[in-house]
C-alpha cells in the first residue's frame, strides 16, 4: 500500500468556520485559486470549438504546440522546437504523476525544495519512491538521484532563484544523470523580481538536456477550471512522456486545447492580470506588517508569506479572528512552522475588507 499524508486543508475547516463567523464575512485568502473572470478571449475559443465529438490528441494539436512555443520565445526568451512540447491536463497531475511516467523506482530518492508545494512529495509516494525535502544538493553525497524539483517562484515562500543558482542546480543534476523538473507556474508574476526558467540559454547553457519545464495556464489566465498546462524541454523526455500518457489517455479536452492555445497568443489578459494582484499585493503587504506581520521573500508569484514569530497556528488563529484565513506554513514543511502563507487570490473588495481588519 503506498502510504499517502494527510489532506492538510481539512485541518483548516475549525479556522474557516470560526472566520465564517466574522460579521462582515469570510476574507479567504488561504487557497491560491482565481477569483475574477475566464479572460473572453479563452471562453470564446473554448465556445467555437464546442463541437469536438472525435478524440483529442494526447500531443496536443499543432495550433496549441506552437502558441506554447511561441509564449516561451516571446515572454521568456526560451527557445523551444513545437515538438518538444506536451500538453498537461494543468500541471497538478504531472507534477504527481511525472516520477511515475519517468520509472523512478522504489527507494530511490525524489528531490524537492524544504519548504514545497505538497505534491511533489505525493508524486515521490505514488511511485513507491522515497521524497525527499532538501536546500542543499551537495548533502546527497554520490548517490544516484532521478528526479530533482525546482520551484521559482516558489510556492509558498514567493522565494525567485537567480540565474545563477540554477545553473549549479542543472550542472549538479547533468553530472548525475538526474532530471530537472522546473515547476514555473508562477512564472510571470515577478515584482520585485524577475524569474527566470530552467530552459533560458543562461541556465541551461542552450541545450535543454535532462531538463523540462512545467507550465500552467491557471495562475496567469484564470484557466485554473479548465485544467490546461504544458511540460517543454528535453526532446527525448517529451517523446517517452508523450508514449505513456497516450498509453494512460492522459490528454487535454479538445475545446480546452483551443482555449489554450488563445491565451498563450495573447498577453493583454495577462497583463491585466498581473495588474490585479500587483494592486491587491500592494496594500495588503502594508496591512499585514502594520498588524506585526514580517514579509520574508515573496518578490514573485501569488502569496506573502508572513510571520509574527509565533507558531503558524497561533498566527492562522489570530487571523481567523478577524475573519481572514491563512494557510499554516507548516502544510509546506516543517521549515514552515513560524509562517502563514496569504494568497492575494481575492476580490478587490475582499482584499479591502481584510485591510481594514487589519488596521
Ligand atoms: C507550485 C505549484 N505547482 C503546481 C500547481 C498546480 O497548478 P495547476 O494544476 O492548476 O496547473 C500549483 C497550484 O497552486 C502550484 O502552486
């Protein structure tokens, strides 16, 4: 039997309801899930392409492939051939399923960041492999490792690693044979920093071996709903994923793939996008440090991660109390205890209400 965690969020129920209980309502700031609207430029390719009665493509169809490729040369200076890119049914699934897909065995470590979004650690679990939470690679020692995890931005600290860092991460990773998984969901929503991906000539110096980025649709264009996410990268890797997911019949609704490959043509939804959380951030940043919050990281992506100094709990508690809830920084790792992660996942409205409590 493979032995599964705990889902954390049902430890957090007590909280919500005791922040239900707030007079002016729930501020629910612990999920990172889209608040405003599907972008009409996604729901208006997802409509045309309604009519979908045969199969899709595991591949994805040639349109999709190219707008992804297109958005990677275009946002990030990546260059990446159409083919080497495959789409995922959003990056959740892969990201759980990718030790699996990639035959990593049992007792064989899968490597991921101290302080993580939980799945990396399923992923390890479901393979029968061993997770394992580490910042330092050079602990490892000589021994044989599969599969490495990046994460920048991270989730939960907001935390970009340089250029530079993840160059070591790949060199490290090439001198061992290991993959570099590159989870880069958040990967356009740098403030005061910019993010960089694991397949940028800097980091990789040009050649994409061993390496595969993992994107996802949901965070910049509010697709989390519609499931749309891609892996590019190695060409070898792309072709043994693309085998076994079309083995599994792990591939993206035909109408989904149309609505894809819309926003990854288009940046003004994004931009747009962006705009919303830069606002929203930028006054509950102030709020919660007002409040006695301190801000560590979080100079990209979706959340800010704050602490008191107290026990996550306490914190999560104390917030509940005037009807905002956070997430314990414990769900992330025990590296997380003293931290609350609050995501600016909210309506401007809500955002404002939580200012205002924590005046
Ligand atoms: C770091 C990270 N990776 C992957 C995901 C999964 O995103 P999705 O499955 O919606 O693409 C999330 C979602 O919050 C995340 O925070």
């Amino acid at each position: 039997m493979i032995s599964l965690p705990d889902f954390p969020w049902d430890r957090l129920t007590p909280y919500k309801e005791r922040a239900l209980a707030h007079p002016d309502g729930i501020v629910d700031l612990s999920v990172g899930t889209p608040v405003d609207p599907v972008p009409l430029v996604a729901q208006k390719a997802l409509t045309e392409a309604a009519d979908s009665p045969g199969y899709p493509l595991t591949y994805g169809t040639p349109r999709l492939r190219e707008a992804a490729a297109g958005w990677l040369a275009r946002r990030h200076g990546v260059r990446v051939d159409a083919a080497d890119i495959l789409p995922t049914i959003g990056s959740k699934e892969l990201v759980a399923w990718l030790p699996t897909l990639l035959g990593v065995r049992p007792g064989e470590h899968v490597l991921f960041p101290e302080l993580a979004y939980p799945t990396y650690d399923v992923g390890a679990r479901l393979a029968g492999a061993t997770p394992y939470a580490t910042d330092g690679l050079l602990a490892l020692g000589p021994e044989r490792v599969p599969l490495v995890w990046v994460n920048s931005p991270s989730n939960p600290t907001g935390r970009v690693l340089p250029a530079e860092h993840l160059r070591k991460v790949v060199d490290w990773a090439r001198e061992r044979g290991a993959v570099v998984a590159s989870d880069e969901c958040y990967l356009e929503l740098g403030w005061e920093e910019s993010p960089v991906s694991i397949l940028h000539p800097d980091v990789c110096g040009g050649s994409h071996e061993g390496l595969l980025a993992v994107h996802s649709l949901s965070k910049r264009s509010n697709l989390a709903g519609y499931r749309a996410g891609f892996a590019a990268g190695d060409p070898a890797l792309i072709k043994r994923l693309l085998e076994m997911r079309k083995h599994a019949g792990m591939m993206m609704a035909a109408p989904v793939q149309a609505a894809m490959a819309a926003v990854l043509d288009d940046d003004a939804h994004a931009d747009e996008q962006r705009e919303r959380y830069a606002r929203r951030r930028a006054v509950l940043r102030p709020a919660l440090e007002g409040a006695g919050w301190r801000v560590e990281h979080s100079t990209a992506g979706l959340y800010l991660w704050a602490t008191d100094g107290r026990g996550c709990w306490d914190q999560v508690e104390a917030l509940a109390g005037l009807g905002i809830l956070a997430a314990p920084g414990d769900f992330y790792g025990v590296a997380g205890a003293k931290h609350v992660r609050i995501a600016v996942t909210a309506t401007d409205e809500r955002i404002n209400a939580a200012v205002l409590r924590l005046q």
